[in-house]
C-alpha cells in the first residue's frame, strides 16, 4: 500500500502526516515552544522515595518532578533477586534518566533509567549486552541470520547490545557499521558531558520531527516526502545524506501555492477528528469520548438500512467501523484503556468476523497495543501504549464555560439558584437591596417566566430586587450584589 508523508512547516509549529492511498492515517504536531520530551537524557536528582510505591520521584528540571518504577531501574535488573527501591535510591542522589513518557494531564514525565539510543537501523543499549530483533521480523531464519551478522559487525570490546529494527533486514554491512559507529559516539559523547555537567541538566535531546519522520516513519512503502519549507527541505537532505542515505531521492521540495495541507484535505481531517461523532459511509456512526482513565467507542447504525435483513445491516456496521476506529485510534492518538460497544451481534461467527477485521486494521499501527475478546455484556476491550499526549489535547483545552463538562446549566436552573442564594443572603445581612448581575439568558427569564417567583421571593424577605444584565457573563455566572 503506497504511503506518502506530508510535512507542513511554519516558524511555530511542524505538523506531519502520513497519508495510505491519499487517506489520512496518523497525524503528528511538534509545536517549538512545547517540544516532546520523550528519548530526551537528563542528569536528574532523587528528590523522594517511596518505599510503599515501589517508586520515586526525580526532578529533571520541569515543572514538575518526575516519576520513576522500579520496573524501569536498570540497577535492579543486574542482581541475582529484585532489591526494594530504597535499597537502590537516596534522596539527593544524581541519576542519568531517559523520558519515556510525555507528561500528560496533571502526570508528570515517567523515566527509565535503561538508556537506549535510536538510530536509523538499530537500537543502542549501553547497559544491554544481548541483540534483539525487531517483533515485525517474524521469520526465525531471518532472526537468527540479522543476530549471527550483527555479532561479526560488532567491534572488539564494545560494551552494550541491541535491538535490530525491521529497516535493517535489507541494510547493507556499511549501513550497519555507520549506524554502530554514530550510535557508540554517540553514547561516548553524552556520557562525557554528564560527568561535567550538574544535575538537573539535559545531556541529550532526541532529533526535530522532520529528522524523526526519516528515522522512524519510512518504510519500503513510502513512495514520497513532501516538505513546504526550503530550509526544513535542505535540513532534511543534508541528515539523509549521513544517516540515511537510501531515502534520498525520495524527499521533495514542496513550492506550489496552495498550502500543502490544503491540497491534500488534511485540514479538513484534522477538524474532523476533533469532533465526537465520525460519520460511516454506510450512514452509521461513531461517538468518541476521551477522558481521563478511558476512551469509550460507540457504534451506531444511523441511516443505514442496507442489506438483506437487520443482522446482515449490523454486521456490515460494525465491519466498516472496525476499520475507521483504528484509524481514528492513530489519527487521534487515543491511548491507554479504550472500550468499544460494537453494536450487538447474535452471530458468533459474525462477532469473530468483526474482531478478526478490527485486529487486521490495527496491524498498520507503530504503538504497541493489546486487543481483547467480546466480554459477556459485548464489548471490546483494549490497551494501547500512551507516550504523547492526544491531538485534542494538543490543540485544544477544556471549555472555560462548562469547565470540559460538555454541558451548561439551563437559565432556568441558574435562576433557582440565584433565588436560593439571595434567601441565604438575606438571613445573613440587612441589606436595602438586593441586585441580580446575570447573563442576558437568566434576567430574560427572570423578567418573564420566573417573574411571580422573583416577586414572591421579593414579598418574603421584604426587601427590593433590582435585575442588570452582564454580557460578558456566561450562562452559569451570576452575582448579587448587596445595596
């Protein structure tokens, strides 16, 4: 299947996107004054260790502290039995850490203290002394082939493994020796200068997106990488001519006038995929909510009536949505525990069907995921691995009126409210007046349906209510003012 990748460059933000036979499929946005930290090495400080957590949290220069596992404490794994954590760390301790995980809500950024260094073919493991291939290389002549070719690579008394990518399968010996030469520098370089540098410092930031996309992104099937930046265009040249040379002829110039994005429709998808509900061709549709411990997926029929009886209608529904919810997963960036209603299938070879259908779809995605079966009340259940945050968390931010509720309060309840409000106010203080700020919704309401409530409430307390209309207030706010 032909893959194109589109990078659209402005002096603020770099957006890339991948494109399948002219579809949009993933979407990624690396803005300069919030760049990922992910694969970023820092000289971090033990600032508190927490026996009962098994975890400790570093500080690595950001806002806030990160958070480190035992399970991600290399140290740990280099003894004959696990130790506890406060057998490894103390307090005030300076530590070499890698991010492996952006910080995300109100999480901080999660460390490892295994460093792994990406390069165009391979993976370096300094502390690593075994090689590993790539999970995509399924054959295990082909496996065990790369390891016996990778070990004669090798230069005597170098210290370290690692990790054969699935690009390396048709790389050439040279290719290879590069990729270990830069990936040893490397690592000789940035451990160096954390012995000179104090805590809290960066030792190594991972590659700008455009460098990222020809490390990572490419594969036998990209047929072209459109750039609209000249400057960005000649970066990109210049580091494929070092490291990854045999995609060279594949990056191109973008000059035409319309914006590159524009031409390709991916506006539209980017607007499309911050909505809740994603149309099906077939007339049926998707809801999509995100938040915070889960992403729930709900499949509908809508529209569609096709087929030859109802099950044969629900069947094709969910077919069709198997494959636009994982497409929607990567474009969106969904992570962590995702359920998914599929409508209801009676038929147990259609629910296989389904689910057959919805893991093939989701072979195409990089991250790591696991999938689960129809549980009793029939949903699918499934994990995928969370490093950066959404794209609706990247560009947009909860709604300062309803707080990311989704929901505003009717006038008619805030009225009670306000009603409520001016009786407690009236125990509490002797005032002459009392006066009503509000929205123009709520004082409307007060002057017409709620006016006899307005003057009872008036006739109770024995004091006047006098209405002012704020137009800069939002439905739900009000004031009351004491006269």
């Amino acid at each position: 299947m032909s893959t194109e990748i589109l990078i659209n460059v402005t002096p603020q933000e770099t957006r890339v996107t991948v494109l399948q036979q002219g579809v949009v499929q993933e979407l990624h946005i690396e803005r300069a004054s919030a760049r990922g930290l992910v694969g970023n090495i820092y000289l971090g400080r033990v600032c508190r260790v927490l026996p009962g957590m098994q975890s400790a949290f570093v500080e690595i220069g950001l806002e806030r502290a990160a958070f480190l596992h035992i399970a991600d404490i290399w140290e740990n794994r280099q003894y004959g039995e696990a130790r506890p954590i406060e057998k490894i760390l103390y307090e005030g301790q300076s530590l070499l850490v890698q991010v492996i995980k952006d910080p995300i809500g109100s999480k901080g950024a999660r460390l490892s203290t295994q460093i792994s260094l990406a390069g165009r073919l391979l993976v370096y493991l300094p502390q690593d002394s075994h090689i590993g291939i790539s999970q995509r290389i399924e054959d295990e002549t082909e496996r065990q082939a790369l390891r016996e070719r990778m070990q004669h690579l090798l230069p005597e008394g170098l210290t370290g493994g690692f990790i054969i990518r699935t690009m390396a399968e048709t790389a050439t010996d040279h290719e290879l020796r590069a990729d270990i030469e830069y990936l040893t520098k490397l690592w000789n370089d940035l451990t160096q200068k954390a012995r000179s540098s104090p805590p809290l410092t960066l030792i190594y930031q991972d590659l700008l997106l455009p460098q990222r996309v020809l490390r990572d992104f490419v594969s036998e099937e990209t047929t072209r990488i459109l750039v609209d930046s000249r400057e960005t265009h000649q970066k990109m040249i210049e580091f494929a001519t070092l490291y990854t040379h045999d995609v060279l002829e594949l990056i191109q110039h973008y000059s035409g006038e319309r914006p590159l994005f524009d031409l390709y429709g991916v506006e539209d998808e980017i607007e499309k995929a911050l909505a809740r509900r994603v149309e099906l061709k077939s007339g049926g549709y998707l809801i999509m909510d995100q938040t915070e411990a889960m992403t729930t997926v709900d499949v509908n029929t809508g529209a569609f009536v096709g087929g030859r009886n109802f099950d044969d209608t629900i069947f094709k529904t969910n077919l069709e949505a198997a494959q636009v919810i994982a497409r929607q997963l990567r474009l969106r960036n969904l992570g962590g525990i995702i359920i998914i209603d599929f409508i209801d299938m009676e038929n147990a070879e259609h629910r296989q069907s389904v689910l057959d259908e919805f893991k093939k779809a989701l072979e195409r995605d990089r991250t790591r995921l696991t999938v689960n079966g129809f549980t009793a009340l029939g949903l699918v259940e499934m994990t995928r691995k969370r490093t950066r945050e959404s794209l609706a968390h990247v560009l947009c931010e909860p709604c300062p009126v309803c707080r990311g509720r989704g929901e505003l309060k009717t006038a008619q309840t805030v009225c009670y409210e306000i009603l409520r409000e001016i009786l407690r106010e009236a125990r509490q203080f002797n005032a002459k007046e009392f006066r009503i700020l509000a929205s123009q919704a709520v004082i409307d309401l007060f002057l017409d349906e709620e006016s006899q409530s307005l003057a009872q409430l008036s006739d109770f307390i024995e004091k006047p209510v006098s209405l002012q209309v704020e137009t800069m207030y939002n439905q739900e706010q009000y004031d009351i003012v004491l006269m």
